[in-house]
C-alpha cells in the first residue's frame, strides 16, 4: 500500500485539479503532512489536503482537511 498526500485549491478561480501527489511512509505520516500544509497555506487560497492511500489502481482518500470560509480549520476522516 502506497500513502500520499494531493492538495487542491476550493477557492473560484481555482481550475479544480489536484497537484502532483506528495508520497508519505504511512497514514499517520500523510494525515500530519496534510495538516501542515493546510495550515501554512494562505487563507485566501482556501487549500484543501487530502491524505490518500493506494493500492494497485484503487485510489481511497483516507482523511480530509481544509480551512472554511470563515477561517476554522475542519477535518474529516474517511472509510
């Protein structure tokens, strides 16, 4: 199983893709990338991170995070 972290920009502009995946030794590895990433982010660029795992071509996102328009940081884990 292969983990990774992809980042996409929510705000209107944005063109709605994901950037180049960032690989990761573990989920828990992923989870604190993705976290750190949102967090250093601009509030105006409204990034969200996912931490992903793969295995062979099945691609599951694992866990989700993001700063809303308010400005709060949300979290979601996902099965």
């Amino acid at each position: 199983m292969q983990y990774f972290v992809r980042t996409l920009e929510k705000h209107k502009e944005s063109s709605g893709a994901f950037s180049s995946e960032l690989p990761c030794p573990g989920l828990a590895a992923a989870k604190a990338e993705a976290k750190r990433l949102v967090l250093a982010a601009s509030p105006a660029v409204r990034l969200q991170a996912d931490a992903c795992a793969r295995n062979r071509e099945i691609v599951q996102t694992k866990y989700r995070c993001w700063i809303n328009e308010q400005g709060e940081f949300r979290e979601s884990v996902l099965v």
